[in-house]
C-alpha cells in the first residue's frame, strides 16, 4: 500500500496552489475577492432561504442576474456572488 496523504495534507498543500495563483494573478493586475463568491449550499445558509431549489429558481428568472452566477457545467451553478436578494 502506498504512503497515503492525510486530507490536511491536500487540503495544505490545495491552500498552496490557490495563494501561488492569486499571487500570479496579482502580478497580471487581476484582483479576485474570493469572499464575494459562495457556494449555492451556504447561500442558502447565509440568507435563510428554504432551500437550493429557490436560488435556482430566481437564476432560472432572472431575478439574481447572470454575471452573478458562474457555471461549472451546463444547468449547474458553482458559485453565486454573496449579495442578498429578493423575489419580486
């Protein structure tokens, strides 16, 4: 069997790369405030919504604007600007 990575070891090592990019990034003038992006799961959380059916509903209309959505695949959304709103 192989020497096996613990998960704080990924996770360490994960932490690495992504302070390596925004470094890199810094460099070519890009600034990404990773605090504005959440998961639809802590979306939810955050503004006390029932359920990850809602957000995905308001996308779906419109109501929570396109460029604050990112798509990681077709029909599946990754992550979502941390800015309440509200069904009109």
């Amino acid at each position: 069997m192989k020497n096996q990575k613990s998960h704080k070891q990924h996770i360490k090592e994960g932490n690495a790369v992504i302070k390596e990019a925004l470094r890199y990034l810094r460099s070519e003038g890009i600034e990404i405030d990773l605090g504005s992006w959440i998961s639809v799961k802590e979306y939810v959380k955050r503004f006390h919504l029932k359920d990850e059916s809602v957000v995905k509903d308001w996308v779906r209309r419109g109501i929570i604007p396109p460029d604050h959505v990112d798509f990681e695949k077709p029909n599946t959304i990754w992550a979502i600007k941390a800015v309440p709103y509200t069904e009109r």
